[in-house]
C-alpha cells in the first residue's frame, strides 16, 4: 500500500519537472534519461535546420546591422530549396501544421533573415493571390479560455466575411523564440512588399495573412495600423 503512494508521488514529480526548451521549444521532462535524449536529438535537428552555412548564389534583398534577407525562389538551387524547407518544417511544427507541402509550393516565395551568427532566424512564405478576407480587430474579453477555445473563436471572429483585393499571401510567417520583438518580422514584412512585385511597392491592404495564430494576429494587428 505504502508503495502504491510513493508511485503516485513520484508521477506527480515527473509532471511537475516539466521544462520548455527555450530554443527548440520542446517540453520535456529533466529528471527522465529517455526525456532528455528525446530533447537532446531534437534540439540537435533543429539548430540543424536554423544553421546557415552561406551559399554560392545568394539572392539578397535587404541588409542590416544584425543580419540580412535573402529571397528564395521556386527554380533556385536544390541547397536553396532544401534549406527554405527545412527551416518551413520547423516553423510548421511550431504553428502546429501537419501539412509538410506548400499548396502551391511552385509559385510560392521564400524570404529567410540570417543574422550575423549564420542561423536562420526568420522565414516567410509568400504567395501570389487575388482576393482576401480582411482580418478584423476583436477585443479580447476572454482572459480565462482555455488555448483551444481562444483559437476557436479566434479563427472564427478574425475574418469578415467580405472578399477584398489583395495580391500577396502570407502563409506562414515565424521568428526564431530567441529573436522575437527585434523587428525581424516588420523587416521581412517590409521587404516583401518592396521585392514581392518587381518595381511596385504594395500597400499593407494589399498583404493579407492566412489563418493567423493568436501570435501572428498580434502582430498582424500592430504591422497594419502603423
Ligand atoms: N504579443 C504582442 N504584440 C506583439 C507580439 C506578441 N507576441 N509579437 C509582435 N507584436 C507586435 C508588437 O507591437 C511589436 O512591436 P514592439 O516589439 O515594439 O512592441 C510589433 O508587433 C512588431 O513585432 P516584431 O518584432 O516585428 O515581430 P517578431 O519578429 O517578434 O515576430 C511573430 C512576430 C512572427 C508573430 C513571432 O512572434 C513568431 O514567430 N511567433 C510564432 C509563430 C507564429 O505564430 N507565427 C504567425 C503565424 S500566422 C501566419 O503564419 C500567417
Ligand atoms: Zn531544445
């Protein structure tokens, strides 16, 4: 009897010690071998993914102090392709995407921000489209919802239900945990509507996001009425 409490404490223990990664983002248990192996190979994949080892041709479209945006197009090198997918794959599970295959992977553009320590710490996949819900400004009455009732009615609130104009999807848009509220995200934004058209410079009206994350509506919101 005395044995069966002791296990339940100890169970109890194992969920208490949980930790998030603050780079890879994995939750895992410390205190547990096969936990920390588990995180040890992810983390390892993913600064894998994020490294950047430079390329022969790079396609820069912005530079800065503390890094630069490269463009990576549909017909570039396969070194190209694999690298904005990977980094894609990474975002996606993040976002919590299953889906591993752009819908349409041929025209879509790649822009990656690599900062000065070579890791790819911002990638933004945009698309050519026609027309856009217009995402709308919600309060946000609910403090106390659970994260799948927030989503919920997040997605459902977010949209109008009338078709405006706009020319350039954003289908996914992330920054590395480590480098979030640096402007990495309001750069690449900017530079997609510099370089997403050649020689026109597109308005915030004509850019809509797709499915936005309570993150990515955030900032959406901010990015679009400034
Ligand atoms: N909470 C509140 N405000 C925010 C947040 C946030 N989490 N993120 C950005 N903002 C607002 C702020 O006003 C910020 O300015 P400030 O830092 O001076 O206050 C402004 O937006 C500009 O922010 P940036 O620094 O340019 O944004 P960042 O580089 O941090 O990237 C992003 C924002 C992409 C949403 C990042 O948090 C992220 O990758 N999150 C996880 C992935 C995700 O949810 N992506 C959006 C998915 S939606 C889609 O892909 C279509
Ligand atoms: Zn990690």
């Amino acid at each position: 009897k005395q044995d069966d409490d002791q296990l339940i404490i100890d169970a109890g223990q194992k969920q208490f010690g949980a930790t998030t990664c603050s780079s890879c983002g994995m939750i895992y248990s410390a205190d547990n071998p096969e936990d920390n192996f588990q995180h040890t190979q992810f983390h390892q994949r993913f600064l894998d993914s994020i490294k950047f080892v430079g390329w022969k041709k790079e396609r820069v479209v912005a530079e800065f102090w503390d890094g630069k945006i490269l463009l990576v197009l549909p017909d570039d090198p396969k070194y190209a392709i694999k690298k904005a997918e990977d980094v894609r794959c990474v975002a996606d599970s993040e976002l919590g995407f299953q889906q591993v295959t752009l819908s349409r992977a041929a025209q879509a553009k790649t822009y990656l921000f690599i900062n000065t320590e070579r890791m790819v710490v911002g990638c933004l996949v945009a698309e050519h489209i026609r027309q856009a819900y217009r995402v709308l400004e919600q309060p946000d009455q609910h403090k106390d919802m659970t994260k799948d009732d927030f989503m919920e009615r997040h997605r459902a609130w977010c949209c109008s239900t009338v078709l405006e104009k706009a020319l350039c999807g954003i289908s996914r848009i992330w920054v590395f945990s480590q480098a979030r509220r640096q402007g990495i995200a309001t750069r690449m934004l900017d530079t997609v509507r510099s370089t997403f058209i050649y020689g026109s410079h597109l308005t915030k009206n004509e850019m809509a996001f797709s499915d936005p994350t309570p993150d990515g509506k955030l900032f959406a919101t901010k990015y679009c009425n400034t």
